[in-house]
C-alpha cells in the first residue's frame, strides 16, 4: 500500500509539528502516547495529517513535547483558524 502524502498548508501543520519535534527530542510515538494518553495509531495518523488534531487537548501535547503552550496552542490555532491567526495570539518573541 502506497503512503498517502503528509499534509500541506495549514492542513496537518500540527501533524508535522508534532513529527518534527519528537524527533528533535529523541521521542518515539509510543512515549509520546504514554504521556498523552492516546494510541500509537492516532499520532501516526496525525502525523500524516489524516485526522483533525483534538483542540481541546494542545496543553497535554504541548506538555509531553516540551514546547511552550503559547507557541503549540498558535500552531494548532494556525491549522484550525488559518484566516484569523494573526488576531488570536501574537507570536513570540525569540
């Protein structure tokens, strides 16, 4: 079965967040799941931008990531809201 493409614009942004960082941190999917408290199975396919990231969740995920809450909950904004982004939360300041 051929890999379906990891999605693009805002769609799957968290996705590839998520990807990027775990492997950044040396964080496999089934720690990542540990922490969090969801299946091997959905971050994979979050990952690859199949399934709408659970907004309710971001603190959870920015927590098992190591990332500022502020900076996960823009990026999950970003994927949801694209169009109203630059009003929800202003970026930080590095």
């Amino acid at each position: 079965m051929a890999k379906k493409p990891k999605g693009t614009g805002s769609k799957g942004l968290v996705g590839r967040f998520i990807e990027a960082r775990r492997d950044e941190i040396g964080m496999s999917r089934a720690q990542l799941t540990r922490k969090i408290g969801c299946s091997d199975n959905f971050i994979g396919i979050l990952e690859r931008g199949e399934a709408p990231f659970p907004f309710r969740r971001w603190p959870q995920y920015a927590d098992a990531l190591g990332v500022s809450r502020k900076k996960f909950l823009r990026i999950a904004a970003e994927e949801r809201f694209p169009e109203i982004m630059p009003y929800l939360v202003p970026e930080e300041s590095e």
